[in-house]
C-alpha cells in the first residue's frame, strides 16, 4: 500500500516502489525498495546497494584455477586497466556462484591487504560452458507475429546486477509462452546490458551444473587481460598491454571526493568543471592518492588529469587541496617553458651578449664564472 507498510522511505520514493504489503517491508524498508528505481519495489541486497553507490562492476571469464592454492584468475581487460592487474578469485568465492574454468562472470573487486585485485562475494555466473548459468520465467511482450513477437526472462538473481529483465530476442522467444521457465546464458551488449544468447524451456526444479574446480585447469580460448577484452560475445578491444598506467594529460584540477571506499581502496572525485566536461566523476585509485591523508566524502585534493585507454579520466599524482607539496609532474613541467622562464630554469649558457656582459667585469671573484662548466651540455639548447 501507499501508506502504512510501503511509507515513502528516506530514499524509496512514494509507496508503490517501497514494496506492497509484505514485499516492501516495514515503513522504512521503503529506503532499499528505490535503490535501483525497477524491480517491482522489492527490497534489494547488497549488490544494488554497491551499484547504487557508484562501485564499479565488471565482467570477465575465469581463465584458470589452481586446486592446490584454491585460487583462480579472472581475464577482464577493463579490470586490468583500472588495476593493471589480473583480478584473482578464491575458490570460496566462486563455488557458491557455481562458476567454473572458461564461465563468464560479472563481479565487484575488492582490495586485498597487500595490495592485489580480487573479487568479493557478489558475484553472479552468466555464462557457463558446461550447459546454462540461469534461471527464469519467460513473459512475451506481445502477440505472437506481431511487431513486439520478442520476450524478457524475469530471473531475481539477474535483476540484481541489471535492474531489469533479460531481453529475448524473437528468434528465441519463437514458441515459449509466457510464464513458462526456462534456462539460459547471457552476454552484453555494449551498453552492458544482458541479452540472452541460449535458453531452454525447464521444469521448475532445475538447477544449474556447477563449475568443476575439483582440478587445476585453464582454458585455452581465454586470453590474459592485458590481450583484449574476455567478455564473451564482444570483439576484442585495443591491447591492453602497459594499459595500467593512464596517460598523463599535464592539466591541473581540484576536485571533492564525492564517494570512497576505504576497503577497496578507491572512489570517485567530481566537480562542476569536470562534471561538465567528462558528463561523469573521475575515479580515483589509492596508488595515486599516497600523499592525501585523508580520503572521505567532502574532502578536496589537488591532481594532475590522468586518461586511460578507453578515453575514461583518472586521478593521477594527487595532494590534498592546499598541500605546499606540488606533483612531480607540475614540476616537470618548467623544462618546457619557453623565454624568460627557460632561461632561469638553465642559467648556466652564457651565450648572448648581455649575459656575457654581466658575467664579464668579475670574472674570477664571482659565482657566476663556473656557470658554464657546471652544465656545458645545455649551451646548444640554449643557443
């Protein structure tokens, strides 16, 4: 209802989103019933809240797994990119999700305590090579040969990461009717956005066939990361290869930081001059932020612009916003300045006229004398 159980929440809008009756909880239930703004105004998990807050989510497939360390690799050429690393997985990880050796997964990344790129708990399988990762109740758009003859699969665990149905294009939904269950994979387009690209009708009671991590394997038709992109049903994108480095832009900007997570290790910065310019914040990994002590909503830094393969922003060689210490790169670039700055940059030419003139009347009492031994190699510049 409008008003005593699905209340308007904080965050979850006008009672119809917080949840009806005993869907939507109990009056401030509505808060997590507007998260993801679809889904029929059920309460939404953890996955919702990490995507709602801005955490990155990406997809790759698992390309090997240890059995003696319990431990595998997952190729995600945009993971690499942010990390430059190959995000690892433990088998604790990836057997609650079924996934196995060559499935394609969608995941958050966490930061280890030393440093290293893993994924968390939230994961989700959506395509799996040893038969389907999903299921789900299919529901037709239209009639069947009319111009919406297409369907989507209404699958919970999907929704999650989506906030929406699975798309079924008509080739596929050719003979399945509405709330008959089905399973199938999925890949994404390049909005991210799932499309299904194998389904089956199944009796309720089906349930996936997990992944065998019983045995150390990798798979052949996977390549690293830093090799192209691994998301199944996408051509390969440029290499990746030194892509963990942003390229420096030499611009200056002061930012907020507009969201943080300390455990991960990043977040994001934002102002209107970016926001303007790039239509998004910039993200910001800890790498880059040794030199800002504090790092929370609100707080403001000082950083070089930084881009990375993609044409995406980045923070690079950050400072907190009024530090005395200046980025290295700033710095640099006074060797660049033309005239009258680059002649103060490099005193030692005496080349010209005047500058001979002044170092002339003392030559041998003054400090000015060894100038030209003291960086003989600059003098061509100079001249």
């Amino acid at each position: 209802g409008k008003g005593d159980k699905g209340g308007k929440g904080d965050k979850g809008g006008k009672g119809d989103k917080g949840g009806k009756g005993d869907k939507g909880g109990k009056g401030g239930k509505g808060k997590d019933g507007g998260m993801m703004g679809k889904g029929g105004g059920k309460s939404k998990g953890k996955v919702a809240m990490k995507i709602a807050w801005g955490e990155p989510c990406f997809v790759g497939r698992l390309r090997n797994y240890n059995a003696e360390k319990k431990a595998g690799t997952i190729s995600c050429a945009e993971a690499y990119n942010l990390c430059g690393l190959e995000v690892y997985a433990y088998g604790s990880v990836l057997e609650p999700a079924n996934v196995g050796v060559g499935d394609t997964l969608v995941f958050f990344i966490h930061w280890s305590t030393w440093g290293q790129p893993q994924a968390s708990y939230e994961l989700l399988r959506i395509s799996a090579i040893n038969g389907h990762a999903l299921k789900g109740t299919f529901k037709r758009a239209g009639d069947a040969g009319s111009e919406k003859d297409f369907g989507f699969i209404d699958c919970a665990d999907a929704k999650e990461y989506f906030g929406r149905d699975i798309y079924v294009n008509r080739e596929f939904a050719a003979g399945l009717q509405t709330g008959q269950w089905v399973s199938f994979n999925v890949k994404l387009n390049r909005d991210m956005m799932p499309n299904v690209t194998e389904i089956t009708p199944i009796e309720e009671s089906w349930t996936p066939i997990p992944g065998d991590l019983t045995q150390t394997k990798e798979a052949e038709d996977v390549p690293p990361s830093w090799e192209g992109s691994a998301i199944h049903g996408l051509g390969p994108s440029s290499s990746r290869r030194g892509g963990g480095v942003p390229r420096a832009t030499g611009e200056f900007f002061t930012a907020e930081f507009k969201t943080w997570n300390d455990a991960n290790g990043w977040g994001f910065v934002g102002s209107d001059e970016l926001k303007a310019r790039f239509g998004t914040d910039v993200f910001a990994h800890n790498r880059e932020l040794m030199n800002v002590p504090v790092k929370a909503v609100g707080e403001m830094l000082y950083f070089e612009l930084g881009m990375n393969e993609d044409g995406k922003p980045q923070v690079l060689n950050a400072t907190a916003a009024g530090s005395a210490a200046e980025p290295p790169a700033k710095k640099q670039k006074l060797d660049d300045v033309p005239g009258e700055l680059a002649a103060v940059a490099a005193p030692a030419p005496v080349t010209t006229s005047e500058l001979a003139a002044v170092a002339a009347p003392a030559p041998e009492t003054t400090s000015a004398a060894p100038a030209p031994e003291a960086a003989p190699e600059a003098a061509p510049e100079a001249a």
